[in-house]
C-alpha cells in the first residue's frame, strides 16, 4: 500500500515526481528556429535569382537568347554530347531569321559560346524551381510552416513557373518572321516578373527575420509619411525597371551617347516616326531611352525628398536605411550616365543592370523599417 504524503509536503521532494517535464517557451524557440530557416531559404532563393538576372542580362547583351530554338524543360537540361548533337543545333539555329539576317557565316565554334550562354540562364532556371521545390516539401512534411505563410510561399513556386513560360514566349518572338531579337516588350514583361519575385522574397524575408508579436508591435509604431514615400518610390522604380529592359531589349542605349541631349537635342527629332503612335513608346529607340532618361530624373528627385523626410526619422535605423537608399539611387544614376556615353557595353551595362536590384531592395528595405520601426533603446 503506498505511503501517504502530506498536504504540505514539496512535489519535488517525493521519488515518483521525476517526470520530465515541458520547459517554458520551447514552443516558441522552435517556432523562431523555424522561422529563421525559412528565411534563409529564401535568402538562397533571392541569391540565385540575382545572379539569374545577371546572367539573363548577359544574356541578352551578348545576342545569345535566340541561341536554343526548343523549349525543353526536362530533356533540355542536358547540353549536346557530341559532335552530332552540336551540328543538330547549329542547324536549327541556322533556321531562324537571327541567323540567316545578322550571323550568316558564323562558326559552329561561336555558336557554341552563345549556346552556353542561354543554356546556363535556363539551367539556373532549373536550379530555382528545385531549390524552391525541395525546401517548400521539407518545411511543409515537418510541419514547420508558421500560419499563414503556406499560400505565400506556394505563390513564389506558381510565379516561378509563369516566369519559365513567359521566358519561352519571350524567345518565341524572335524565331519567326524578320525579328532578329526578342519583342523588347517581352523582355520588359520576363524582367518585370523577375522583380517581383525578387521583391516578394526580399518582403518576406524582412517578415521572417522578426517574430509576429514584434511585429504587431512595430507596426503602431509606423511612420506612415515615409511608408507612403516608399510606396512611390516602389511604385515609380518598377515602371523605371520597365523602361530600362525596354531600352537594352531594341539595343536603344547604343543609339545616342551623349547626355544630358540625345543626339544633339533634348527630344530627338525621330521620336514619334511610328505608327500608330502607340508604338513608338515600346519600339522607338529614340522615345524610349528619352523616356528611361527622363523617369530616371524624376526618381532621382523622389528620392532625394524621400531621403530628407527619411534622414529626420527619430528611429537611427529607418534614417540609416534611407541614407542607403540615397546611396544607392546616386549610384545607379552616375552608372546610367556613364553606360549610355560608352555605348553600353556589357562590363557597364550588366553593373548598372545588378546596381538596379541593390537599389530596388534598399527602397523596399527602407519602406519595411519606416511600416515597421524597431524598437530603440534610449540610453543617457
């Protein structure tokens, strides 16, 4: 028969009470870990996505993106083999108009180094989709998904996959009739999906690295003035990022190098010879390096007003992500400048191309930290 205890006699004191038990705020911990592993999957997510970018650029600089006439996105994984394979290439390259108009006479040697070019923009494409595919299953069979986020990370694997078939059809456009390249307007839709991913990542990274309650918090904090600039800048960044794969998709940043006139004048002369008038805003080279031009000054003054209500922020780091901000804006223009009065060619044009991101995520850096302020520690 078990002895009987006293009601005044300590649990811990009794043999039998040697259970383990639950230690306060494991939960938690675990939900933080899982958190934080979820965003660095996603930082190695955005770090390939910014070297697909680089490579897509370089890409399309040196004319390679016409180079694959297929689309293949499991059997074209594979290069050629052999000496067959590449002639079988090179013989469906010799097809389209980009050949028999512009590369007549090129060498199987030279179509191989613009073959690599484009098969290893699309292998990176791989690359993503099965990164993204095997940390989204690992994560969803551990179950250590925070609520909510489900939706938003199975949207990042839908976009990738609408970014593939949007790539094809951007190739599409230049392996039939007299185009030589790719319709610029494609290529300004491919890149523009490619920043918003770039973007969505970049947001829920921020998101993850901070828990839900300190969230909650930071957002009474907000500064609602410089969450607005940022939206604009944003907003106004984007339709800049637009205009710029619009000018590298018709080469229109090797037309007129010099500046701040374009050929001698403020609007050139040729500015609206197409017709419909519609057209000359996507296929006019002139119009559309003098609209990149002149949005790139209206951001450049955006920003610096951004940056002087930002620099006022009682909070050191929302005024320290706007000086970054500034910074980068300053960059990107002086790089702009620079790569239009030397024809654009590729070792400034891909620099200016990649300096375009740094910029694009410090505005979303700094619109984050204005929506959702740390906390500050007030020392003496």
């Amino acid at each position: 028969m078990a002895q009987q205890r006293s009601i005044f006699q300590e649990v811990s004191d009794s043999p039998a009470e040697t259970r383990a038990r639950a230690q306060p705020g494991l939960a938690e911990t675990q939900r933080g870990r899982n958190r934080r592993a979820i965003a660095l999957w996603l930082a190695s997510l955005f770090a390939l996505l910014v070297v697909m970018i680089g490579v897509g650029g370089a890409t399309r600089l040196t004319d390679s993106g016409l180079s694959i006439t297929e689309w293949r996105p499991v059997t074209g994984a594979l290069p050629p083999l052999s000496a067959a394979d590449w002639q079988v290439e090179f013989e469906k390259y010799k097809a389209i108009p980009e050949y028999r108009l512009v590369n007549r006479g090129m060498s199987l040697e030279a179509f191989k180094v613009i073959y690599w070019w484009e098969w290893g923009h699309r292998q990176l494409g791989r690359v993503i989709g099965l990164v993204w595919a095997v940390g989204f299953l690992w994560f969803l069979a551990r179950r250590a998904i925070p609520p909510g986020w489900t939706a938003r990370l199975l949207l990042l694997g839908f976009l990738g996959g609408l970014q593939g078939a949007i790539g094809w059809w951007m190739v599409a456009s230049g392996l039939t009739g007299v185009m030589v390249d790719v319709a610029a307007y494609r290529l300004a839709v491919h890149l523009g999906l490619a920043f918003v991913i770039l973007g969505l990542i970049a947001w829920y990274v921020f998101l993850l690295r901070r828990e839900d309650a300190a969230l909650l918090q930071a957002r009474r904090r907000a500064l609602a003035p410089l969450r607005r600039w940022g939206g604009v800048l944003v907003t106004v960044g984007f339709v800049q990022i637009l205009l710029g794969a619009l000018v590298a998709g018709l080469d229109a940043g090797r037309g007129y190098i010099d500046w701040p006139l374009m050929g001698g004048e403020v609007l050139p002369s040729e500015s609206f010879r197409l017709e419909p008038l519609w057209r000359n805003f996507l296929e006019n080279e002139a119009l559309v390096q003098f609209n990149h031009r002149v949005l790139g000054y209206v951001l450049a003054v955006l920003g610096f007003l951004a940056w002087l209500a930002g620099r006022r922020a009682a909070i050191g780091a929302v005024r320290r992500a706007w000086h970054g901000m500034l910074a980068a804006l300053a960059l990107q223009i002086g790089l702009g400048i620079v790569t239009v009065m030397q024809a654009a060619p590729v070792w400034l044009a891909l620099p200016h191309q990649l300096v375009g991101v740094v910029l694009f995520v410090m505005i979303l850096r700094a619109r984050f930290l204005s929506a959702y302020p740390p906390a500050q520690r007030i020392t003496a």
